[in-house]
C-alpha cells in the first residue's frame, strides 16, 4: 500500500531518498528515477555509493558529513552516473533523519538535475567564441583561415558589415585569440550618443569638469587597459570626435574631460561600420588619416544574400539553440520554410534570420517548423508564389547553383567542390535547370556545352 509520505514524495520534482545508519536506501521517490534511470526496486536495500556512483561518494559524501557533524548541506554541485553510463550534473542539499524520539536513523538527500543549467553555460561559454561564427561559406571560411594570424598581432582592425552580419562576433573572436584575452573587451555603440556624451564615454571626467561631475568616472579606455575597446559604428561620429579619436591612434594617449594630464593608453582597437568609409572619405565625412589609421586590417563580412549556402546550416543551429534555451524538440523546418528562406534577401542578415526562428518557436511547440509558424511577412501572397517571388524549388535550385558558379568563375570544379557533390552531377543540374553558362569561364578556358 502506498503511503500518504510516498505520494507526496512522489509529486516533487526534485530527487529525494533516504538512507538508515547503514547506508541502505530506504526510499527513493519517482524524480529519483527520472533522473538517475534506475528503477526504485533495484535502488531500495542498496548502499546509496552503488546506485548514485557520484564523484563525490568516495572520498567526501555528503550524507556522511551531515550525519557526523548534524550539519546540513545546501545545494552543493557534483555529478552522478545514470544507469546508462551517462554522467549528469546534479545540485544536492543533505539533512538528518530523526524518528519520533529526536534519535538520528538516518539522512535525506535531495537533488536537483543541472542539466538544462549546463547546457545554458555552455552556451554562454560557446557565445564570443570563434566557434560561434557559424558558415561554410567560400570568403568567411578565407577570414576564418587569417583571424587567428589578425587576433595574434596587435593591429587596429576595420570591420566592415551590413547590421546583423555579425560585425562584433568577429571583434570577439579576435579578442579571444589574442594575446589581450586574460583582459576584457569594452564595447562601445559610437552612434547612439551625442558628441559630448560620447567623449565623456571613452575618455572619463574629472570631478568638477561640468555640474553633475560629482567625482572621477573612468571611460571606456580606462576600463579597456591591457585589453580591447571594440568601437561600433565608426563611420557616424563627428568630425570633432574623428580627431580626438585620431590623437589616440597616433599619440596612445588621451585626457578626460576637464583632465590636464594625458593619460597613456594600452588598448588595442578595433573598429566597425555599416557604412561605405572609402565613400564618406571622398565626400570629406570622414578624416582621410584617421581612416587610414583603423583601416591597417579590414575584414569585410559578407550580407547573408550573399552566402545562401549558410541559410541550411544556421537553421540548423538556431533550431539546436532554441531547444535547449526554450526546453522544446522541434526538428527541422519543412521544405516550402527553407525555400522561403533561401529565397529570401535578409535586409537584417542573420540577425534576421535568427529572429525568424525564434518567431517560428513561439508558434511551433514541437516537430516540425511549417510556413504558418512564420512571420506574417513570409506568407503566401498569392498561388505558388513566395513573398519574394520565386515560384518553384527548381527556380530556387537554379538560383543557389547559378549564384555559386558566379562567385567561382563559372569553373565547374571548383563551383562542384564549393557545393559538395560530384562535377558530374552539377553538370547534370546545370542541364536540367536550364542554367545559361558563358563561352568561357574564370580561367580563360571555353565551356563545355
């Protein structure tokens, strides 16, 4: 018969047993099955050491030190082994046991599976790294090859983008390759703060420098020292900004605001726009030496439009991250969603696309991601047409395909290799498609019709 104390055991979601004076498990509730994946037949009777298998058990048990000291222990952080072999992260709080007497019998152990908690650290820990830049795309895989060579030395860095391209993971990573990453990297929008705002943001104040200046307040430099200051959207600051900023590109100094002593400065610099810098140069927006100054290495990230071939693949992984962020187990997006996305430009680039996604989780609580989990934007307009208008999944085939060949010269080889499939079957696509091949091809060679 099933007590009243089992049932309420049972409705917690957290893992309880209790052990007697000898260690044997005298109950084990149903979380405690769910997250170890032993039956509580096989965990009764047992020495708790042979059921839980945590790292902890041998030399420094927790029930143990609370039945000798009568001291408990609150949310202590180890891992167990499942019956499977599989290790789980677990947080455990330890207390006596005492029948009606006040005599010690035994302990209570609780324990709460981390697992989720895990995953979401490691999903901090994976955010600013190189790794995070997901794309098998021809250029981004030729900035992928130079960064580690760009983060080692200490040149300024120009990162030129369209919003939502992922201008600061490069800055990141950079930062994370470097020889600076024991220190931090400070992050600075330049255009969403006026000049005198903006100067008291990266150069700091003295008390006294203007009325509310009740004390010294660092800048962002300050607080970048022996690290990296990551200055965004370069290309919208002042002219008057423009020289203060050259000063410290040149001279590695710089005084706060109401200051009248330099301040030496140990940071490295990059930089990053959305706007054409060589243009705003010619048009005397931009001071052509300062420009000079941050333009030593310049990365230019391609828009999304630009590398289709990564739509599939960041799919892929913003479905992986919302499923663990979210706790849900949807599996993919139908083939009318990918032909959509595909098909689409993305002003926003993989922001964009991620926001897509994150749409689609709100609206798609399981399997499959289908059109009407998308935005209202991405709907059908009319019969078999797209909101961009492509037609068919050959029409979109043939574009990725003839996009590809573009980037390649037209050479086959490398346009098949680029792909991953054979020559053979690209020139069948390409037949099938319909595909227009110019007479020659990026080697000066005639093509094959």
């Amino acid at each position: 018969m099933v007590s009243n104390t089992d049932i309420i055991l049972d409705s917690i979601a957290e893992g309880v047993f209790t052990v007697d004076l000898d260690w044997r498990i005298t109950s084990f509730n149903s979380a405690s099955e769910r997250i170890t994946g032993i039956p509580r037949e096989e965990a009764i009777g047992k020495i708790c050491a042979e059921v839980f298998k945590a790292t902890i058990c041998e030399e420094s048990c927790a029930l143990r030190k609370t039945i000798e000291t009568g001291k408990s222990i609150i949310n202590r952080e180890i891992s167990i082994l499942r019956a499977d072999g599989e290790p789980v992260p677990v947080s455990i709080s330890t207390a006596l046991l005492r029948d009606h007497e006040d005599n010690i019998v035994g302990g209570v152990e609780t324990f709460r599976d981390l697992s989720e908690v895990e995953e979401l650290r490691k999903e901090l820990n994976r955010r600013h790294t190189f790794a995070d830049i997901i794309s098998k795309n021809h250029e981004m895989q030729r900035l992928f090859g130079i960064l580690p060579e760009v983060a080692e030395s200490e040149s300024t860095v120009l990162v030129e983008g369209e919003s939502g391209t992922g201008k600061e993971l490069f800055a990141r990573a950079i930062h994370d390759f470097s020889t600076r990453r024991e220190k931090p990297i400070v992050t600075v929008n330049c255009g969403a703060l006026p000049d005198t705002l903006l100067d008291a943001e990266l150069f700091g104040y003295k008390a006294g420098a203007f009325t509310d200046a009740k004390r010294d307040k660092p800048g962002r430099f300050a607080l970048a020292e022996k690290g990296t200051i990551f200055l965004d959207e370069i290309g919208d600051i002042s002219p008057a900004m423009q020289v203060r900023l050259l000063r410290v590109l040149q001279e590695r100094v710089y005084e706060p605001l109401g200051g009248t002593e330099s301040v030496k400065a140990d940071v490295r610099v990059i930089t990053a726009t959305n706007r054409d810098l060589d243009d705003l140069v010619r048009k005397g927006m931009f001071r052509q030496d300062l420009f000079y100054r941050i333009n030593v290495i310049r990365f230019r990230i391609p828009p999304l439009r630009n590398r289709r071939d990564d739509i599939p693949l960041l799919v892929d992984h913003f479905i992986e991250r919302f499923n663990r962020l979210k706790n849900r187990n949807i599996s993919h997006v139908s083939p009318d969603v990918m032909a959509v996305l595909m098909s689409h430009d993305f002003p926003g680039n993989v922001r964009e696309l991620e926001n897509i996604i994150e749409h689609a989780f709100v609206l798609c609580r399981s399997g499959m991601i289908k059109r009407k989990h998308l935005p209202d934007s991405f709907q059908i307009q009319g019969p078999g047409t797209s909101i961009s208008g492509t037609r068919s999944l050959d029409e979109l085939e043939g574009r990725f395909i003839e996009d590809a060949l573009r980037r390649n010269g037209w050479n086959r080889a490398a346009t098949a290799r680029e792909l991953g499939i054979h020559k053979t079957t690209l020139w069948r696509k390409i037949k099938r498609l319909g595909i227009s091949l110019p007479t020659m091809d990026g080697r000066h060679k005639r093509v094959e019709m």
